[in-house]
C-alpha cells in the first residue's frame, strides 16, 4: 500500500508541476494539430523519460541531505525559496499570452525532440528538490531507495498521463489555450505561495 501511495504522489507532485499549458505539454498539443496522436505520444513519451531522469536526480539529492542533520534545516529553508519562486514564476505567467503558430516542417524523430525539450526545463530538478523536501518533513515520502523508486516512476507515469490528457483534448485546449493557461497559472501561484508560507511557519 505505501509504494502505491508513493507512485500517487509522484503523479501528484508531476501534475502540480506539468499542469499549466507550457513548452512541452502545449508542444504535444502542437504536433497533435499538425501531425497525428501517434507523433505526439512519441514526443510525450521523449519527454516523460527525461522527466524520470530528473525527479531521480532531484530525488538523490533530497535523500543524501536527508541523512545528514545538520543540512535538513538549510534543505527546508531552500525549499521555502523554491516555492515562493514558483509563486512568482507562474504569477508572471499569467501576464503571457501562448502563441501557437501551426506550421509545416520536415519529419523528424519526436521521441528525440521530447528527450531534448524536456531536457531544457530548468525548473524540473528544483520543483521536484523542493516538493520532495516538503512531502518527506510532513511525513508522507519515506527516503529509502525503493520507496524513492516508486515515486520517481509515478512522476513519469504522472507526466505521460497528463501529455495525453493534453493530447486526447488537443482541439478545445488550442482554441481555449490564453484561458485555460492563465487560469490554471493563477491557480498554481496561489498553491506554491501557500506551501511556501506553510513551510515557513514551520
């Protein structure tokens, strides 16, 4: 039952963090337009496996800090900052209008264009470093290496589902993309400002 729970917090903790229509979801939406589900699933796919690679790595380092007291409460404060930095990067992203351009372009591997995206998210290792760091001091991420396996798989599970929930509503998402985006952008600012201020009082 834990490493159940586990593999739900990390979809949980993906769809948090993938949620909001931005560069790779609302690329997947792109080829869905342009080309078909199949080359959009191979994007997603791409994507999704980079994003175990960094929820592993941001994972790591959450569990070796976690060993060493004197560091936990320098981890919790820089988790504090990771949140309200989320809080202001999404806040800012409600103020910025999507501009999906359909154009036409030659084939390509779209497995590797969603490893080579998804590697350009920068935010990915600190979002997962911070939301690990506020899931394991509530108690509810056990830092042993299977449970940590767990919930690295669900975070990649958690990333492809949510590329198809993207895909599979491709249409109404492209017409409504401004909408939907900076609602759920304002949404998202408010979650990580709460976290943030939760972890502070802390």
């Amino acid at each position: 039952m834990d490493y159940i729970i586990h593999i739900l917090l990390g979809i949980l903790a993906t769809f948090i963090g993938l949620l909001a229509p931005g560069m790779l979801n609302m690329t997947a939406v792109q080829i869905t337009v342009e080309k078909s589900q199949k080359e959009s699933r191979l994007f997603s796919m791409g994507a999704a496996s980079i994003i175990l690679v960094q929820a592993s790595i941001a994972l790591f380092f959450a569990n070796y800090l976690s060993q060493n007291p004197s560091v936990i409460e320098s981890l919790e404060i820089g988790g504090i900052f990771v949140f309200f930095a989320l809080a202001i990067f999404f806040f800012l992203k409600t103020r910025t209008k999507l501009n999906i351009k359909k154009k036409k372009g030659k084939e390509e591997n779209y497995f590797v264009r969603g490893v080579l995206m998804s590697s350009m998210n920068m935010l990915a290792i600190p979002f997962y470093l911070g939301i690990s760091t506020f899931l394991g001091a509530e108690g509810y991420l056990k830092m042993e290496s299977s449970y940590i396996s767990a919930f690295v798989f669900g975070a990649m599970f958690g990333a492809y589902l949510l590329f198809f929930t993207y895909i599979a509503f491709a249409n109404v998402i492209i017409k409504r993309a401004n909408f939907i985006a900076q609602n759920i952008n304002y949404i998202l600012s408010f979650l990580f400002l709460a976290l943030g201020i939760w972890t502070w009082m802390k």
